[in-house]
C-alpha cells in the first residue's frame, strides 16, 4: 500500500519554491506530467491513500484528480472526499485508489478550530474484523490534532485490522499521539520515515499505521518520490489475512 501527499500535482523541491511557484497553486500548468509519474507509482501498488488531490478548480484544469489517477493506474475502485474549496480557484481531498473492492466507504469530517479536514475509511470484508482503511490529512495545530485523533479513536478503537494512513502533520512521539495509541490497537512503527520536505527529509510527519492483527505481517515502509510534491511518499508491502477481506 502507499501514502501519498501529491500537493495537488504542484512542483516544490526548495521552501523558496513556494513563494516563487505560488502560481502553480492557482493555475494548472505543469500538473499533468506529475500526476502522470505520481500515476506510475501508485500502479506498483493495491491499495493508495492520497492527500491534497484536487477534485477539480481551477488549479486542476477542473480534473477530478483522484479519478485522473485511478484511470491512469488501472484501479477499478476510487473514492475521495473533497475537505477544503478555496472559491474556484482551488480544492483539496482525500483520497483512495483500490484494486480490491471495497464492502462500504464512509466519509467523516474532522473536528477542528478551522473546518476542512476530514477521514475517507474504506470496509473491505463483511464483519467487524475485516481489514479496514483510513486515510486522514490532519491539522497543523496540535489541539485540533488532539481532538481530531480523539474523534478518529473513536472510528477505529477495537480493528485489528485497521490502517490509518495520511499527512498527520507531527511526528509518532507527540502526545495526541499516545492518546491514539492508547485507545485503538494501532501500533507506532518501529521506525520513523522522514518524509518531509522531500528535498531534504528531515521530518516523520506521513504514517501508515497498523492494526496489531497485522503490524507483525509488514515489511518496514519505504519513502518515496511522489514526482516533485514536498512530501515524499510512503510504501508498505502488508500481508493481509483472507479472512479480513470479502472474496
């Protein structure tokens, strides 16, 4: 599986880029060969989480941008959850590409001292045990954090076989961290993966996170290029047990 904060198909490989390439967060040009290369990575993979795509403004040339990457990659599933809308000029959702199909997808907004975050989960076998997908973007402020992963807990507390993947914005060891730890069977990694910036990645604020029914079944994840977003992406080979899947 993998993790991915495409910046919306935006180019950054300097924090100087983000004042001299503001445009590119407005205007379209330049996205489609990022999405196409964002497009051939996620194909390598089963299942993919994404942040920050467009679901189509301005910005996007008025693409759906997880559709756009389902199409290129060859997943028959695709769902996304538009969270912020900026006017016309520019959106952002979560988002999911699968090549297994999911029983149920939901979508829960995120509480938070601004509106615009929000969880897509995905339900991929038919009972209470069955492997269950979250992908979040959370807030950069450590209260909305706390209460965002408090309300996610919530979603996810007795899954085995939950993965909570995203842009959390702060590293393992913060304490709303432990707050999650504590009251899900989510497990911390073994090992931090700096994903950001991805110039330079200095900082673990990307995760995928694993229900304790299947953090013994993975190989440690790995960064990777997401084209030229700034955060790298995450991948995760995870063995999942048929009975946590509807055939």
């Amino acid at each position: 599986m993998l993790s991915a904060n495409i910046q919306a198909g935006s180019s950054t490989r300097r924090y100087s880029d983000y004042a001299t390439r503001s445009w590119s967060h407005v205007l379209p040009l330049g996205k489609r060969p990022s999405l196409d290369a964002i497009a051939q990575l996620a194909g390598e993979h089963d299942i993919v989480g994404l942040n920050e795509s467009d679901p189509g403004s301005l910005r996007s040339g008025f693409t759906n941008q997880t559709h756009y990457l389902a199409q290129r990659a060859g997943f028959h599933y695709w769902s996304h959850q538009p969270n912020r809308r900026v006017g016309g000029v520019a959106s952002s959702a979560n988002g999911l590409l699968s090549k297994l199909e999911p029983v149920e997808v939901m979508d829960h907004s995120l509480p938070g001292r601004i509106a615009g975050r929000g969880v897509l989960m995905a339900r991929f076998g038919d009972d209470e045990d069955s492997l269950t997908i979250a992908v979040a973007h959370l807030s950069l402020g450590a209260q909305s954090r706390a209460s965002q992963l408090s309300f996610i807990a919530e979603l996810l507390h007795d899954h085995p076989y939950a993965v909570l993947m995203g842009d959390f914005n702060c590293d393992i060891d913060r304490p709303e961290m432990a707050t999650l730890f504590r009251r899900t069977r989510l497990q911390p990694p073994a090992h931090a993966v700096p994903t950001f910036p991805s110039w330079r990645p200095q900082r673990a604020i990307d995760h995928i996170l694993l229900g304790d029914g299947l953090a013994l079944a993975c190989e440690r994840a790995r960064a990777l290029p997401a084209a030229f977003s700034d955060h790298l992406a995450l991948s995760l080979e995870l063995d999942v047990p048929a009975s946590a899947i509807r055939s």
